[in-house]
C-alpha cells in the first residue's frame, strides 16, 4: 500500500486524521520523529522472547530444561524458578507446562486469531504500520487486523472498562514517544511464556529511532503488583521490512491447525 493510498485510507476510513504531525495545539514545539516506514512497515528483529537488561528483575526466559529448538519442533517453555513470578502465576504456567509436556500445543494469539495485549503483540510476527496524527498514533499489525490507538496529550479515562488492548496514551519527549498503558483484561498474556497478568497490569513504552533511523526500539517496563514481585524492563528492536505491506487475514483455513476456541457458525446465514 502507497503512501498516498494510505492517505486516502486515513481520508475516508477514519483510521487517522494525517500521516504528519502538523501544528495543533497539543503538538510539541520541536518536531516529532517519523515512524513511518513506507510500504514495507517494521518488522521485528530478534528472538521472539524478551531480553533482560541489566539492573532490572528479569522477565520470564526458556526454561533450561525444555531447550527451544524451532517453532513447531520444540515449544516456548517459561523458567518457573523466576524469582520475580507470584506463586499463583507459577502454578497456573506450570500446569500449562505440564500439558504441553503431554502433547498440548502451546498456545500463541497468532494461531488462534486473538489480540495479542500489550507488551506481546510486538514480538515477531506480521510488519507493524505506524501512523501519526496530531491526536493519536495509530499502530497496525499486518496479521489479524490488529489495531491499536495511542491517544496524546490526554490523561486516562476516569472511569475505565479493561479490553484486550486496555488504553494507551501518549507524549513525545523531544525523540521519543513515550507510551502509558493500562486496562488491559486478563484474556491475553504477557509473553511468549503465556505468563498471566491481572488488571493492574500497567506497560510504559518509550518508542525511538537507532542507527540513523534505520531501526525502531521500544524499551519497555512492564508492573503488575499482583503478578510480578517487582517492576521489569526489557526492549524490543524492529529494522524496516523488505516486501510490501500487504492484507493478511488470520482467520481462514486456520481452524484445523490449533483448536484454540476459532469461532464457528453454527448454522449457514445464507
């Protein structure tokens, strides 16, 4: 998809007001950065886990007795003896574990066509699209139709009902986009590992270009007082893609390859 096509998509569509941040009166002074990144969009580069970083408790890592060998041969296995894991998380990702270790496939949003929440959904998988407007930046994952709305310059609702993405928003801090999100409800998970998390699950972003502008970081802190003993932090790198931004439907022909509740009619309505 061209530039001025996703400009016309922005026109009539109602997913964005313009692709350039100009003026307005909760525009910064200084001018943002670009995130777009053309027509091949971002796509993540690097394991589909989240590294550590030095100083911070770590997030959940490949248990060392279920090595990861590829996806389809082995599985993404959570390392239980995280210090960090409140013991009913522990106990809810074991028996996960234990059925997978009895043949179980693991389950991934991906293959079951749900939205994947935040921090998650920016793992390896389809190219991201970024879009920004005075008001809000609009992320879109290739796969699955998932969208996401970062709202700037606003605190967060009063009164908020959680949802699969919760509510993101936003600032620029000279440059870097600085991302708050909470609200999210519990029917995602926060990784690879499945780890669960509650309601207070509470993720900051902070979103900027590396290497020029040839690369995307998100550096990310992630609490949940109810499911981590501490505040964790980890990144995620993206590289611009090299084939075109293109539609892809998760759903279809999907439903014989993982039985993770696929909605089924179920009668014809034709």
């Amino acid at each position: 998809m061209s530039r001025s096509a996703l400009s016309r998509l922005c026109l009539t569509g109602g997913i964005c007001a313009s692709l350039a941040l100009m003026g307005g009166a909760n525009a910064q002074s200084a001018s943002p950065p670009d995130f777009f990144a053309g027509d091949v969009g971002w796509v993540h580069a690097g394991a589909a886990t989240f590294p550590p970083v030095q100083g911070s408790a770590s997030p959940v890592v490949q248990d060392p007795g279920h090595p990861f060998i590829s996806q389809g041969a082995s599985w993404r296995i959570g390392d239980l003896s995280n210090p960090n894991l409140k013991p009913w998380v522990k106990e809810v990702m074991k028996k996960d574990n234990d059925e997978i270790d009895h043949g179980k496939i693991a389950f991934q949003a991906r293959s079951s066509c749900l939205p994947s929440g935040i921090p998650n959904l920016y793992l390896p998988g389809n190219p991201l699209l970024i879009l920004q407007a005075p008001k809000e930046v609009v992320m879109i994952k290739q796969g699955g139709q998932e969208v996401r709305h970062v709202y700037l310059n606003v605190p967060h609702s009063a009164n908020l009902k959680p949802s699969w993405y919760g509510e993101s928003v936003g600032h620029y801090e000279g440059d870097t986009l600085v991302v708050d999100t909470i609200g999210q409800n519990t029917k995602t998970v926060v990784d690879a590992y499945r780890t669960p998390h509650t309601e207070k699950l509470h993720v900051v972003e902070r979103w900027h270009l590396i290497d020029g502008g040839k690369g995307l970081e998100v550096n990310i802190t992630v609490d949940d007082p109810d499911t981590f003993n501490r505040p964790w932090s980890t990144y995620v790198r993206h590289v611009r893609g090299r084939e075109p931004y293109l539609e892809d439907i998760c759903a279809e022909n999907n439903l014989h390859l993982f039985d993770y509740h696929m909605p089924v009619a179920e009668k014809l309505d034709f």
